[in-house]
C-alpha cells in the first residue's frame, strides 16, 4: 500500500511543501492497520479525539470543486458556507466529480497530492489541537501534522465550517 500511486503524491506533496508535524518532524504518509473511511474509525485506529481528524470533503460548487477539511467532531454547514462563498449551489461531490479532480477516492482524500490546485477551506476548530491527522490519498493511509501546516500545504483559507 506504500508503493501506492496516491499514497506516493502525497508524501512527495508533503516532502516537497517541507511539511511538519505536531513535534516538528517531517510529515510521514503511515498506513493503518485496516481502512478508515470514517473521521470516527481514524480517531479509533490513531487513539485520538475525532475533533483531531481532519476530514477532506470534497464539494461541487457551482461545477467547481471546493475542498473543505473540516474537523471529524463537526457537520459542514452547506447552506451557511455556500451563502459565505456566494455560490448559488453547494453539495457533496459524486465519486467520479471527487476522483476527476483530486485523482483519490472517497475516504481517502488526502489535503494534497492532486493533479491540480484545488480552493481549500480550512476548518478552525482544527487550531485547537496540537496535532491532527489527515488522509493520506487511500482509506488505509493517514498523515500527522498541524493546522497551522495545513493553512500552509494547502493554501487553504481558515472557516468557520459548521
């Protein structure tokens, strides 16, 4: 699973952004144990709090493409974030919208690692742990790192998504 494609765009991703982790390190793609499609089953693999979990949510917005990591304890308010956004339509992607654009699947969506940039909101509830963990481009992978790192890698704008 380490030789695999996603997981090896995102660690270049990571490598490349000179990203960190919550101890300073350099971020390292590890793989878990089993897959977690859920921020829950990640929390539950890692032993931390859902609320550490920063979840890649891939949304169409108008037909473009808007990645909102957002942390494992919180729903994304569509309604209040399309109004915020000025878009007319937000809604979770489909598969294939999701894939096309990030290259990934569906619960393993990786914050990097795409063919192309994406617009990246990021959730700031995530600020309030040291350390959080993100996809790692398959359901099986996860990278630790910190939310300041993520406003960072991504070029992501800091929400409030909830």
């Amino acid at each position: 699973m380490q030789s695999h494609p996603n997981v090896q765009a995102v660690q270049r991703a990571l490598d490349e952004a000179g990203a960190r982790d919550g101890s300073g390190a350099a971020s390292r793609v590890r793989l878990l144990p089993a897959a977690a499609h859920t921020a829950v089953a990640a929390a539950d693999a890692l032993g931390v709090a859902v609320g550490a979990i920063a979840n890649s949510l891939v949304f169409d917005a108008d037909g473009t493409p808007l990645l909102v990591l957002t942390s494992g304890a919180h729903r994304v308010d569509t309604a209040g974030l399309a109004a915020w956004l000025g878009v007319t339509h937000l809604r979770r992607a489909t598969p294939d919208f999701v894939r096309e654009h990030t290259g990934q699947v569906i619960g393993g969506v990786a914050p990097v690692g795409h063919p192309g940039p994406l617009r990246t909101l990021v959730d700031t509830a995530l600020a309030g742990h040291p350390q959080v963990w993100a996809a790692g481009g398959v359901p099986q992978a996860v990278f630790p790192t910190t939310y300041p790192e993520l406003l960072r890698i991504t070029g992501g704008i800091p929400a409030e998504v909830a």
